[in-house]
C-alpha cells in the first residue's frame, strides 16, 4: 500500500492536500529528518514523525494567528 494514506482524517479543505505536504516536507528538511521516498512511514520513528506532526500544527497556529491579527486590525481601522 505504498504512497497511500491510511488517515482517517479528512480535510475541510481537499485542495489543502498540495500544501500540506509540501509543509510536511519543508519541516522534515529543517529538523534533518528524511521522509521515504515510497510514501511509507512505517520504518520512522514516533519521535521523528511526531517531532513533524508538532512543528507543522505549531506553523499552522502561527498563520492562522496571523490572518486573525491581520483581520482584526483590518476591522477596528475603518
């Protein structure tokens, strides 16, 4: 079952996939982590994957904080 996900979460957002992978990738690059180049996780550690898992939701928290910070001020401006 190479390169597929066996997630049973799903996206709000599908189109999302793209980028979060290419941020899965970003991250794995900066902490020094290879990912397979078959897709499968199942040789890498918990710590590793859990170690990206935690830096992308941090990343994600950061933009989302960002677009409401940017929004608010956007609103009390007018």
């Amino acid at each position: 079952m190479a390169g597929q996900s066996r997630s049973s979460n799903t996206l709000v957002v599908p189109q999302a996939t793209a980028a979060l992978d290419q941020m899965k990738f970003e991250v794995a690059q900066e902490l020094g982590i290879q990912i397979p180049q078959d897709g499968y996780y199942g040789y890498m550690t918990s710590r590793d994957t859990g170690s990206i898992g935690g830096h992308i939701t941090r990343r994600l928290v950061q933009i989302a904080e960002q677009q409401l910070a940017g929004s608010s001020a956007n609103r009390f401006s007018r």
